[in-house]
C-alpha cells in the first residue's frame, strides 16, 4: 500500500525531549498564594510575595517582591518572541483553530486575552519559512474574500496552473513531465499540449482507474433512469454498486496488459449473465483458486447451481456501455494503474488544517500546503521536528 511504501522510505529523526522541560494550565492566585507560604527568600529570610507583570500575549513575568523586584520569565524566551506565544498559534493551526478561535478559547479558559494582530501575523509569516516541492490537485476554498493571485474565469484556474508548473519544470526543477494523471477532464492536457510543443512527442495523459471506475456507476445510473430499469430483480442500486466494483476490479488486477484487462472486465458481464442452460465463464479465471464458483466447483465436486441472471432487460441496455468501457485507447490509459487518491488525501489533509467553513487567507493556506506536505510525507514526526525549529 502506500502507507507502506511511506514507512519504508521514511528516515527516523531523532527529536530531542527533556522530560523537566513542558507546559500546564495553573490557576495563579491559588498556586502562587500557597508557594509563597512554603518558601522563604535566602536574601531577607522572609515569605517572598509574587505579582504578575509585563504580560505579552500568553506569557508574563514572574516578580518576586519583598526585599527587591525580581523578574522570572514565565517560559523560553527566542530571539524576540516566547516559546509558548509561537508554539500556541502552530497547535492551533494544526487543528484548523485561527486567532478568533484561538482568541475564544484564551477568553473562556481565563488565560489572556489571546495575541495580538501583529504578534500572530509575525508568528504566521514566520511559518512560511519551510520550503517543499510538492505535487498537488485542484481543491477549491470557499469564502467571501480572497486575495487575488489569479485573473480569469474559476473553470481555467486548474489549466492555468498545471501549465505554469510545466512551463517551469526544467528551468527550476531540472525535471520533465512524461505523464500526466488524469481525471476525465481533458482540457488541462490539451492546454499543456498547445502552450508547450515539446510536450507533444512521449508525452501521454494517463487515466485515474478510480475515475475510470466511477464512469460505470455514473453511466449504470443513467441507462437506468432512461429505461426505466428500476425495481426488483433489476438494475437496483446494490446491483450498480456490485457492477461497478466488479469493473474497477477487473481493471486493477490487470494493469499491466490491456488484453487481459478487457478480458476480465467482459467476464464481470457475461458471469452475471450465466445460466445452468447457457453458462457463460469461458473469460472467468480457471482452477480451484478462481474467485468464479462456477469454475471452482468444476475442479473440486463438479456440481454447481447458478443463481438468477441479470435480467434480459437489463443484459441488453447495459452491454454497450461494458463494451466502451473496455475499448482499447481507454485501458491503454489506464496501464500501470495510476491514481489520483494520493493528491486527494493530500487535499484533504489541507482542508483539516485550515477548514472550509472558515475564511483564510493566501498566507494561511500557504501554511496549511506546507504543514500538509510534511505530515502527509512523514507523518506527524515531522510536526515534532518542525515545532522543535519554528519556536526556537
């Protein structure tokens, strides 16, 4: 799987962890008030008394007074921000909470009054800092305001894109395209073809199988609708599931030979339209171990009763869409099986750090892509390991 293929090519990186070193939420007054009772200061011998001062943000100053002021931080100091100030709006951000969420939870929790304008726009600037070469989809982003990076109807914002990465390939990445995955849409790769010539010659648009597979289920549906296939013992809903599913299958144990592709794809028809009379498993997978019970039970009893058919109706109307689904120049698309779940679980992984529901802005999801990059890579050590260099 790909979660393997990741775990395998993955380097551990050690994060240092000191376990004297960490953060809890106390109530002031009442640990302070008690601390006071207990400790004695070496200086003047007497209950030192502790004041809060000099708040920036979620951190402060601790003041010991008595014999003389003196002041403890609350937590690291770096450069010129507090560790807990940057660490904050980074957890925040990994669980898709901006500065009114993280303004609400300081308020209700009785912290602070959260972070300033300035101070989370420097913190957030700062996270930019890392610097990926990631491959992605198009995701959309919904909300009322945006900052403008694009000029041109939303329906070529995808073209224009993937035709900007490709003009730039080998000028800053020393990379050619040979492929190009897919989903159905073929305005993108015509593009790409028009603006670039010297994309033209080994230059190939392979299909997303899922895609191809989802194109049985859409067409199913819509023979059905238009003949009016419905009700039992026809094309019902877990039949079109069923149906479809035995096509991507098809497709996915044979990405390597189109013949054999086509082969078990107009076998998925002709086993469901088998009869004791007319039995119909010349294309099935023979021997004792074939996902077909009919050619099973030939090698094992001998003794096998089929069960119903497919209906004549729907054997009739649902063969030519079986026979353009198995053309050639479309399985040829679909050699090696190539997918685009990668980019969507990616896409996904954006929209969990920075939600659709809540408006971002460039800078935001520019965070979000890069977040998403490491955690999708690497998983979430790399969180640890980016944490360990943004806050310091």
């Amino acid at each position: 799987s790909a979660s393997v293929k990741k775990l395998a090519s993955a380097s551990s990186e050690d994060v240092h962890w000191n376990s004297l070193h960490g953060y809890r939420i106390i109530e002031f007054f009442t640990v302070f008030t008690a601390l006071s009772e207990f400790v004695i200061c070496r200086e003047c011998k007497q209950n030192p008394k502790f004041e809060e001062a000099g708040n920036r943000d979620l951190d402060f100053k601790l003041v010991l007074l008595r014999c003389g002021r003196r002041n403890i931080n609350s937590g690291p100091f770096s450069n010129t921000g507090y560790e807990v100030n940057r660490r904050i709006v980074f957890v925040m951000r990994l669980l898709g909470i901006g500065r009114e969420g993280l303004h609400t939870f300081c308020n209700f929790m009785d912290i602070c009054n959260g972070l300033t304008k300035s101070a989370y726009n420097k913190i957030a600037r700062r996270e930019t800092d890392f610097k990926f070469i990631v491959s992605g989809d198009s995701s959309w982003k919904k909300n009322k305001k945006y900052q403008n990076n694009y000029e041109g109807s939303a329906e070529k914002m995808e073209v224009s894109s993937v035709t900007e990465m490709f003009l730039k390939s080998e000028e800053k990445y020393g990379a050619k395209y040979g492929n190009y995955i897919g989903n159905g849409d073929s305005k993108t790769f015509k593009t790409i073809l028009d603006v670039n010539s010297e994309y033209g010659d080994d230059f190939q648009v392979v299909k997303s199988i899922d895609y191809v597979e989802k194109r049985m289920g859409i067409q199913l549906r819509n023979v059905k609708k238009a003949n009016k296939l419905g009700g039992k013992g026809k094309l019902t809903e877990k039949l079109i599931k069923q149906l479809t599913s035995y096509y991507g299958l098809a497709i996915k144990r044979n990405v390597n030979s189109v013949e054999n592709m086509k082969k078990a794809i107009m076998a998925t028809y002709y086993h469901m339209c088998s009869t004791n009379e007319n039995p119909r498993h010349e294309n099935c997978p023979p021997g004792a171990d074939s996902r077909c019970k009919r050619q099973k039970s030939q090698v094992i009893s001998g003794n096998f009763e089929h069960p119903a058919p497919l209906h004549s109706d729907v054997q009739k109307h649902i063969l030519p869409i079986y026979e353009d689904l198995s053309k050639e120049d479309l399985l040829q698309r679909c050699l090696s099986g190539h997918t685009q779940n990668a980019n969507e679980s990616f896409n996904l992984t954006v929209w969990l750090l920075a939600p659709k529901h809540l408006h971002c802005g460039l800078k935001i999801i520019e965070i979000a892509a890069y977040l998403a990059a490491g955690v999708f890579n690497k998983g979430h050590s790399f969180i640890l390991a980016s944490c360990v260099y943004w806050i310091s």
